[in-house]
C-alpha cells in the first residue's frame, strides 16, 4: 500500500482565540502523560461517499473555534498551551489500493500508520501540531479518515467529543456539543519534572500491534465459562461485561506467555483505566476535555500470577474488584487531597518504576469501546470500521467496538519476542480472528 499526500495545509480556527484565552494551563493529569498522539482512523465505503469533493475543511475551521487550545501549541517548559490559533494540520491523500484490501484480517497494522497525518511521536515540540487529520482517498472511491491530537491535552474520550461536534458542524446536527475545559481546576498543576517516558521521539521497533476479535458468539463462550461461579462470588445476577471477559482472556494468555519467555511466573501488576468524567464528587463534567482517566492497581504475587494464569473465574473476579474499588476511589479523588494525590501521581510513579523492574510485568488494559465512533457520521454514512494503528506502547490492551455492537476488536501491543510467544496461545488461537 502507498499512499501520497497531495496536499497539505494549516486550518485555523473560524474566529480567533480571544485575549483573556490565550494561555491554557494543563492540568496534573496530563503532566503525567507520555509524548504521543491519540488517534484514529475511520473508514467509509465508497458507495456512501459522494464524488471527489468532501467538504470538511470549513466545519474543522468551525469546530477548533470551540476547542480552542488544540488548534495552539504546547510549551513544554512552561506546561502551557499558547492558544495561538496557528492551526491543526490537514492533509488529503491518495491510496493505491481498494478501501476493502486493508480492512478486516487484511489489516496490517504498520501499513495503517501512513494514513495518519502525523506520526505518533511527534508530539510536545514548539512545531507539533496539537492536532493533525489527514483524509485518504482509495481508488475504489473509499476514504478513510485519519485524526490524531495531542495526549497533552486530549484522551480518547475527548478525541471521541471532538469527533461528534466535527460531524455535527458538517451535518447541521441537532445536537450541539459545548466543550468544557476545566480539568485545571480538578486537578490544578504541580509543575512536575519531566517523568522518565516509556516513549522516545524515534518510537520503539521492538514493540508490534496485532488485533484480536471477539465476536458476540465468543463472548458467550467467554460469559459461560463463569457461568454459575460468578454468579455466587461476585453476587449479582448480571453477567460479566464484554470488556471484562475478554481483558480476563488476555490477561491470562500475557501472563502465560511472560512465564514461557522467562521461565518462571514473575510478580504483575494489572492497570485498568477508568474514566473519571461523572464519576467524582463533584462531578466533572461528560463533555470536559482534556486528560481525564486513572488506573486502578491489581498487583498479584509471582506465586499468584501463576495460579491466576489458569484460573479464569478468579482473575476475572479479581478485574472487577479492582474495577469497582477503582470506582469508589474516584468518589474520594477531589474531596479528600491527600488521597487524590495518592491514587494520581504516586501509583503513576510506582507504576513507572515497576515497569522497568524486571522482577515486574506491567499490564495496562484500557476500554475505548464506549466513544461512540460507529456513530459519526460527516454527511456520508457511518463508519464500517475504526482503527488503531502501529504505537510505541508496551504491554498494552486496548479494547475496541466491533460494528455491531456485540463484539469486542483488541488491540494488542507487545515487545516482539513477547508477542511469538503470546499470539501462539492455545486459549487465544481457538477463540479469536486475527
């Protein structure tokens, strides 16, 4: 696959930043974060796409008025956007193949990263754009449209927020989407020194991207497994998430794999993602933009890493308990400081440190199935798939939507000598498509 970008300009935002807005101040949360972009790319057939003129361009222009500061440019030194309105990056490009020859098992995962506008990295320089899309025409007549926006400021469901209020600017949509940017005052910054990043500027080649589906009939394979048990220990008659049953799957395998590669069990610590918006005292709201999740901590034993390895319905088990304290912690976050501080900053820097503790494997499971990207629609029709793409993140799972609604695309990234070893999991092989 090749594609070639024949344009490539600045889109400024439709009214200017006024004076009293022109610094924005990230927030705690978003200081911790790693130098990279969120993405993704949506894919529309060509049947729903009209001729060779998409008209995207003036809605963006509309929609960077409202969100301001992902049309500046970050000061990494001063922990600050200048919301300067140079402008997000948009590129048009031209694929030399079929929408249909990239999509499904077809997929590969380092051939989709040249539909991004930006490379993943390039994030947190005086240059980088806060915010780069890129539109990828195939012959076919397929486009695929690529976004990526700045981690600094934007998480996945920000980048979700701003996807529906860009569709609904290029549809009139009904339904109008008033941003708020206020996560400075959640979580005020502390100015902290740079953290040692798991990201380089150059991205990591060791670490590769493979994508596992479940479909509705695994999942019910999956929830029968637990069946009865789960029913009696985690007291509640409703069954077991998707998210939760599939994470359980991969934890399992990872951790099975990890023993493979070294020989022995070693000590894990399990870090699932939990979105903060509506769940704190106050709450923040739906619609805030920036930075705004935690990680709850499951942390296991070399000797129950290898017990949990095998035990489906106890690991699973121990997930939603951390789930559920993890969503009780989120309550205490704003009202009790020394707490919050606790949960935010110092389970980071242990996370961090444990990372590169080789006693240690860190496992970072997080859910982008709920951001509704199935449903933008830019006055063509709605997706028939999104997509990650290739990123520099180690022992990561990343839970996607299938279109349907009932099935659950994993994005799985490993070091290579860890993924020989993990995607040839007897469990995972019987269950899943590639």
């Amino acid at each position: 696959m090749k594609v070639n970008v024949i344009s490539r300009k600045l889109i400024k935002p439709y009214c200017n930043s006024t004076s009293h807005l022109s610094i924005y101040k990230i927030s705690l949360l978003e200081e911790l974060n790693s130098p990279v972009n969120v993405f993704r790319i949506l894919y529309y057939p060509s049947d729903a796409v009209p001729g060779k003129i998409i008209r995207l361009e003036e809605p963006l222009a509309q929609v960077l008025s409202i969100f301001y500061p992902i049309a500046g440019r970050y000061n990494k030194e001063k922990h600050q956007i200048y919301c300067n309105d140079d402008g997000a990056e948009y590129a048009e490009a031209e694929v030399d193949c079929r929408l249909e020859q990239i999509m499904g098992a077809r997929a590969k995962s380092e051939q989709l990263n040249h539909l991004l506008p930006v490379d993943i990295c390039a994030a947190d320089e005086p240059t980088d754009p806060m915010l780069g899309v890129q539109i990828n025409r195939f012959q076919c007549g397929g486009l695929a449209i690529a976004i990526c926006a700045s981690h600094r400021f934007f998480d996945s469901a920000s980048l979700g927020i701003f996807l529906k209020a860009w569709a609904n600017a290029a549809t009139n949509g009904g339904l109008v989407i008033h941003p708020n940017f206020d996560s400075y005052s959640y979580f005020p910054s502390e100015n902290l020194p740079l953290l040692r990043s798991r990201v380089s500027r150059s991205g990591d080649k060791s670490i590769v991207a493979k994508k596992f589906v479940f479909d509705k009939n695994v999942i019910l394979v999956l929830r029968e497994r637990l069946s009865t048990e789960w029913r009696s220990k985690a007291n509640t008659e409703r069954p077991p998430s998707r998210v939760v049953v599939v994470s359980t799957l991969l934890t399992q395998a990872l951790l099975r794999a990890d023993r493979a590669k070294h020989g022995k069990s070693r000590a894990s610590l399990i870090m699932q993602a939990i979105n903060l918006r509506e769940r704190t005292i106050p709450p923040v709201p739906k619609h805030c933009c920036g930075s705004l999740f935690i990680y709850n901590q499951l942390e296991l034993t070399a000797g129950e890493s290898h017990i949990m390895e095998k035990n489906f319905v106890g690991i699973a088990l121990k997930l939603r308990e951390a789930i559920i304290q993890g969503l009780k912690d989120c309550k205490r976050i704003l009202t009790d400081k020394e707490f919050g501080r606790r949960v935010l900053v110092d389970s980071h820097i242990d996370a961090t440190q444990k990372s590169n503790n080789l006693d240690y494997k860190v496992i970072r499971i997080t859910d982008w199935s709920k951001f509704g990207e199935y449903e933008v629609d830019f006055g063509f029709g709605k997706p028939v798939w999104v997509s990650l793409a290739d990123a520099p993140l180690k022992d990561l799972f990343v839970m996607m939507n299938t279109k349907d609604n009932d099935g659950i695309e994993a994005w799985v990234y490993l070091d290579e000598s860890d993924m020989s070893f993990f995607e040839h999991d007897e469990d995972l092989r019987i269950l899943t498509t590639q």
